[in-house]
C-alpha cells in the first residue's frame, strides 16, 4: 500500500475491550492465537512497572494503548516506512483505539511522519502512564488535541461532551 498506492496515512487501531489483551493479563494459553498475543505479553512485560499498580479493568485500557503505540513504533521502523521516508513520501502512521462500549475513537496522538520523530514521539507517548501511582495524573482522561487526519466519518460530528480527540464512530452495540 504505502510502495505502490502511495498510500498517505496507515492507521494502527485497537479497541477496549479486547479479549487478546484481556487473556495477555491473565496469562491464558489459547492456542493457536497464542502466537499473535505474545506481543501483547511483550508489551505488557516490557511496561509493568506502569500497569501493575492500577486496578485490572484500568490495566486493561491501558495495555490496549500501549500496544498501539509499540504497534506505530514498529511500523515506523519497518523497512517499508523507512525507504518511503528516505525517497521523500509524505506517510504517516496513526495510533487509535476504538471504544467498543461508546463507538469512540480515540486519537493516541502518537503520529509519526518522519524518522525523526519516532524516538520523541514514542517517549512523550510512554510518559502519558507514570510508573507508579501518581494521584496528580489521570490516565484516564482523555488526550485532547486537534486531529492530525480526516475523521473517519466525514458527516460525524462530535456531540457537545465529546472530547475533540474522540470521533463518534457507529458501533455495534449501543452505549448503556
């Protein structure tokens, strides 16, 4: 896509809720799955020390986050983003998570456009969840900034008490 379509913008998106991070947490063997979430266990072992002190529906959300964020750094550094750079493509790689409970997409705000960017933005990313129980940092709130690309429903318009960051998106299941 990004070689022969010249594709603009390639979007790394996972969503709350997720069953692989779930099972990644608990450290349940599934099978054959097994092979694709041992990067979600990497992940979770490499940031520990930002996930162990929060209560598990918390330590759930935040891994989600943390592996879109590894996910962009990894296609960042991927040889195909590496040459597009180095020939002058203007391509960027995103990080978002969807709600599934409240059809939400939440922009992580971990955009990385050029090979300069991917160490700051990374790191910048990564101090967003303190290692330790920080009563002044509320992880839970939401990163709000003005987006970086189109919304993904060009009609959708955020409703008043919708963070900028966060695009209604239809959703399958319908908020409580």
């Amino acid at each position: 896509a990004v070689e022969v379509l010249r594709t603009r913008h390639l979007i790394v998106c996972g969503h709350y809720g997720c069953g692989g991070v779930r099972a990644a947490l608990a450290g349940q063997q599934l099978g054959l799955i097994d092979n694709w979430l041992r990067h979600i266990q990497d992940v979770r072992l490499r940031h520990r020390k930002r996930l162990d002190h929060l209560p598990v529906p918390q330590q759930e959300d935040i891994l989600c986050e943390m592996n879109v964020i590894e996910q962009v750094g990894n296609v960042a550094l991927s040889t195909v983003m590496q040459d597009a750079w180095a020939r002058g493509q203007e391509v960027a790689v995103h990080g978002w998570v969807y709600g599934l409970r409240d059809g939400l997409l939440k922009d992580l705000q971990v955009t990385m456009d050029r090979p300069e960017t991917v160490v700051d933005v990374f790191g910048t990313a990564l101090k967003r969840y303190p290692r330790v129980a920080d009563p002044t940092i509320d992880v839970s709130a939401p990163i709000v900034s003005v987006p970086q690309v189109p919304p993904v429903v060009p009609s959708a318009t955020p409703a008043p008490n919708v963070p900028a960051a966060s695009v209604p998106f239809p959703s399958a299941q319908q908020p409580p």
